[in-house]
C-alpha cells in the first residue's frame, strides 16, 4: 500500500475466520474478507475499509498457517514440484453503506522440487508460523519458487493491480 501511495492504517479484525474446506477458495476469502472489513468499519464510521482473507490452496483444499515447525516442513513438503493457487479475497466496505466491493484473485504458484534439507534450510530463513502454506514469496521467494502465473503480489499480500482498480475512483487515484 507504502509503494503504491496509500496513506492507510493497519487494524487487527476481532473476527474469527470461517475455516470451511467445503467452501470454494474464493468464496471462503470473500466471506472471511467481508467479516474482517464489516467489523472494522463498524468502529471506524469515517473509514474506508478494505479486508482481506489469504489462503494456499491445493488440489482444492485450504492450507491455512503451521502450528508448529513440524507442522510448517510437513506443509511445504506437500507443496513443493507441485502447482498450487494463493486466493485472497477482498472486501472494500464503509459503515454508512455507500462503499462495498468484494472480489478475489488467484494466482498460480508453482514451487522448485526441493528436498528434505533445502525444504529446512528455507524454514531457517523465515518465520513461516504466521503465513498460509508457511512460507513466504516476499522473503527468499527465489529459493522456493519456479514459477508464478498471474499476479505477484497477490502471492506476497495484497493484489495491488485489482485493489487500485477497485479502490481509485472511491479514493481517488493514489499518487
């Protein structure tokens, strides 16, 4: 947001998020998006709001954050050679009703076939406990990751491309 020109500020959501694996990928960060955003905005009635719910999905199911380290190996073990999408959904919403927007994005992600040591090594260099699919594209992305197809930074955050699509003509184009 810093890169792009927003003046904003960060507020944790008292929320808790839906964790449906029967939910489709897109409609389950949607809902989590929309929750996140209707409870801020609910205490910051001059505010425009934008939520956001990121999740790592495989063959259709969700891969949320690794409890442990264990649990984080495991995760990327399961990920790596392999294809798989980063959905985040996003909700723009205002408490007096005049803004809201939902939408998603999906980016494909596929990780280098890495094993069992370089999978450790990468651990070493993150904190993956807090990250869906316990890793992290914006820190040493380059050692894990083969390709990636569609938008970056919906991989390392935020989809900044649809977001400013979305967000300009309420706020006014950033810079």
């Amino acid at each position: 947001m810093n890169e792009a020109g927003y003046d904003f500020e960060i507020v944790a959501s008292e929320v808790e998020e839906l964790h449906d694996a029967s939910m489709a990928p897109w409609a389950l960060t949607e809902e989590n998006a929309r929750l996140k955003a209707s409870d801020i905005a609910a205490r910051n009635p001059d505010a425009v709001v934008i939520g956001a719910d990121t999740l790592v999905f495989l063959e259709g199911e969700p891969i949320g954050k690794p409890r442990d380290m264990v649990e984080a190996e495991r995760m990327l073990g399961r990920l790596v050679g392999k294809t798989h999408q980063v959905c985040t959904g996003v909700c723009l919403a205002h408490p007096t009703g005049d803004i809201s927007r939902t939408f998603h994005e999906i980016t494909d992600v596929t990780f280098r076939p890495l094993r069992g040591e370089q999978i450790r090594e990468y651990l070493e260099m993150i904190d993956p406990l807090d990250k869906a699919g316990a890793y992290a594209a914006q820190d040493h992305g380059e050692f894990i990751i083969e390709t990636t197809v569609g938008s970056w930074t919906n991989v390392v955050g935020l989809p900044m491309e649809k977001l400013g699509e979305v967000l300009d003509p309420i706020c006014g184009a950033a810079a």
